[in-house]
C-alpha cells in the first residue's frame, strides 16, 4: 500500500494554433508523488519523428508555500514549425502514497478521442471502488491469482464544445471517479471498505 506507479502515455494531434494548449507537458512532484521519467516525442504531418526530449531537457521549477504542499512541476512546451503536428506525452511516476488514485479523464473542451484507456493492476485482496460520472462506462475486471486487473475504455468519441458561462470541465464532462478500499497516507493505514472499519 505504500508503493504504487503510474505509467501514461498521451498522443494528441493538434490540427492548428486553437489546440496549442495540447503542446505543453506540464506535471507536478511532490515528496509522495514523483515524476521518475519522462520523454516528448514530435511527429510531423507524414507521422515522421522529428523531436524528441528527455526530461533532463525539460524545465523544473519549485512551487507550494504556506498552505500548498511544497513541490516542484517540471514542464516544456513543442514549438512546431507547421500544423498539423503529433505530440506523444510518455511518463512515469512513483506515488508514495495510495490515498490517491487518478481519475479517468478521457476528454477535454475541443478534443475528439480515438481511442483512450485506463488499466489498474491492483494486489488480489484489494478492491478499487469506482463511480462514472456523466458517462456509463463500467471496467473490465481480470481476477489472478497474485493481482486484480481493472481496464476502463472509450474510442470515437466527437470533440466537446465549451459553452460560455457553463459548469467547470470537472462537473460536465465524463470521466470515472476512482478510489481504493485499502490505502497508505503520511505512513497511516486506512480501511475504507466498511463504515466499522473507516
């Protein structure tokens, strides 16, 4: 419970300047969540590679103070030469603490999905406990002998247009909410698989 990782791997292909925001790599680290590995790759219109970075290329900053838990966020931004452009997002991080699973969050204001899927291995005994919101998607749920596979997936979804003066992209657009019955926090054990043992 005290050890988890989280590989991701992002391919947006950005058609012209209004998707710009998809170019810039932008991810936090914490004491309990740290960005191990990361790499940018660049495609062209022909799907050729013509970048790539390491994260020792990319910048590092710290922030938090006060209140905010103190960290640091690394980030880069793909400057293409010509539209439309592929960026391919790879990364890695440890989470020292398993209070927190990330949500599945499939699709952004402005962003068609091809194909987008999310898969939790998890030890046999422990449960994840999931909720779709705004959506109906249910997991695929692999049992073995040392570990329980979850596996969410969504693909040809049309882009979503952001309305002036609507809810926030959390409370309108889908995605599954997802937390374990078992978790590790700051060193402290928790059990949420029951109101006894909570």
């Amino acid at each position: 419970l005290d050890d988890a990782r989280l590989k991701v791997r992002k391919v947006f292909t950005v058609l012209n300047e209004d998707g710009k925001a998809s170019l810039f790599f932008n991810e936090y680290s914490t004491k309990f969540l740290v960005l191990d590995e990361a790499e940018i790759k660049v495609y062209d219109s022909q799907g050729k590679v013509v970048e790539k970075h390491k994260k020792k290329e990319m910048m590092t900053t710290a922030v938090g103070e006060g209140l905010i838990e103190e960290g640091n966020v690394t980030f880069f931004q793909v400057k293409p030469s010509s539209y439309p452009v592929t960026v391919e997002f790879n990364f890695e991080q440890k989470l020292k603490s398993t209070f927190y699973f990330p949500d599945y969050r499939f699709i952004r204001k402005g962003e068609a999905v091809m194909q987008s899927s999310y898969t939790a291995k998890v030890p046999a005994g422990l449960k994840l406990r999931h909720k779709a919101r705004y959506c109906a998607l249910e997991p695929v749920v692999t049992q073995g002998d040392k570990q329980t596979t979850y596996q969410w997936s969504v693909k040809e979804l049309p882009a979503v247009e952001d309305e002036e003066g609507s809810r926030s992209m959390r409370d309108r657009f889908p995605y599954v909410n997802i937390v374990a019955d078992q978790f590790s926090h700051y060193g402290f054990r928790g059990d949420m698989s029951s109101w006894k043992s909570f």
